[in-house]
C-alpha cells in the first residue's frame, strides 16, 4: 500500500495541535515544520510522536513546506494547515487513488470553510488546493505567506473536502489576518516604493464595494444566512487593512 506523509506548518498551534495529529494518525508519518513558535507547539508535537523541524519562516511559507516535504519519507506527500480536518470519507478516497494514481502526480482537494462552528456553502468560500502528491513531483516557487505550487506532471482532482476551520472566532481571525496582511503588505511595498494615494483610496472604496457585491450577491453568499453577511464583510476588512498598511509605508512618500 502506498505511503503517506502530512506536513503541517505552524506557529503557536498549541492549542490545537494535539487535537490534529490525533484526528491524523491515519498517516503513515505526520512532519510539524515549527516557525518558531513561543508557546510550547513543539514540543507537544514531539510528545504525539511527530517529526518536528523548526526554522523561521519570514513569512515564506513556500519555503517552509518544501523543507518538510524534504525530510518526508513516504511516496505521497499531503500540505496541510493546523486548523483543517481530513474527514475519514476523504482518507479512503485518498488512498483509494493513490493506489491507482493513473499517471497523475498531484491532486486537489476540496476545502470547505467553517466560519463560527458552521460550513459555509455559498459566498464562493469553498475552492479547490493543490494538497496531494508524489513526492519529487511539486514544490512551492514562491516567497509569500500565499503559497505557489508547480507539479511536474499531470494534475488530478478528487471530490472529497478537507474541512478547514480558520478561527474559533472574529477576533482570532482578525489577528490571524493582520499578521498575513502585515507580511504581503511589507513585500508589496518593497517591491513598490511609491504608491499613489489615487490607487489606493480605489483599493479602499471602489473595490471593496465590488467584492462585497461579489461574495454576498453574486456568489450567494445571502444563502449562507447571518454568517454568509459577515463572511462577506469580512473578505472587504482584509483587504482594507492590507491597503492601509501600504498607505502606512507610504506616508513619507509625496502622493501623486
């Protein structure tokens, strides 16, 4: 039967940490890649009987799933986050085709979004990722906390979600959020010195009312009730916030 290995990256996962590898000992190997966390996550994944690597990631999370995929000793390699769940209707899919892979390297998975304990269905939250693969076969090309995966070969799917619950609550995923907007803000900037105050002001007003439209109304997100409002508000907030902090690195520079 072929192998497989689950690498998770994270940062000050101890509270949910344990809860993932338990949910997870289906795998024939589970590689924690620690970027430095300060509240005992390693050491808790040690206990569990996890590999553990730790190395700062600088907000290259590319890099980071790469040098755990490195240290894998299985044939399949599936990334994951700590706040997503491999229910055990898509471990038997995936074990099914990686039985029969029928020539393809790499498959997506489904991710279904939770948002305050419940699916959201609607609002276009749910997309596919590319998780699954024959080791040797991808690698991640990028240097953001946004991760660009390229495979060598050909390129499955498997109708099957990963169940990912981002935050336990708003707060927790605001903070979540400003730290990812943090990092992409600081490299946009550095790659674009100078921005003006007209292209950012659009980022901030015109823009933010077109995804707001686009989530709620023509992704339905409507249908998803209360939850589907306030997921689509907040796919404005990051956004806003992340224009913000470029206006922020901006302020000595003269506006055009």
């Amino acid at each position: 039967m072929a192998s497989v290995s689950i690498v998770v990256i994270v940062k000050n996962e101890a509270g949910r940490i344990k809860n993932f590898l338990e949910k997870h000992a289906w795998a024939d190997e589970i590689v924690v890649v620690d970027d430095q966390s300060a509240d005992g996550t390693p050491q808790i994944a040690r206990q569990a009987g996890a590999l553990v690597l730790s190395q700062p990631s600088n907000g290259n999370f590319d890099s980071q799933r790469n040098a755990g995929a490195a240290q894998a000793k299985s044939e399949w390699i599936l990334q994951m986050d700590a706040d997503e769940i491999v229910p055990p209707p898509t471990v038997e899919a995936i074990r099914r085709m990686i039985a029969d892979p029928r020539g393809q390297a790499a498959f997506e998975l489904q991710r279904l979004n939770h948002f305050l304990g419940e699916p959201l269905l609607w609002g276009g939250v749910s997309g596919y990722q590319l998780k699954l693969y024959q080791k040797g076969k991808m690698e991640y090309v990028g240097c953001s906390v946004h991760e660009t995966p390229a495979v060598d070969g050909k390129t499955g799917r498997l109708d099957f979600p990963v169940l990912h619950f981002p935050a336990e609550n708003i707060s927790e995923f605001l903070a979540k959020n400003l730290y990812y907007s943090g990092v992409t803000a600081g490299q946009y900037a550095a790659a674009h010195p100078q921005v003006s105050w007209r292209e950012i002001r659009g980022q901030l007003l015109g823009r933010s009312l077109k995804r707001f439209w686009k989530f709620y109304v023509k992704k339905k997100g409507y249908r998803d009730g209360p939850r589907g409002f306030v997921w689509a508000l907040m796919n404005v907030i990051i956004p806003q916030m992340y224009w913000m902090m470029i206006w922020e690195k901006n302020l000595r520079t003269p506006a055009r």
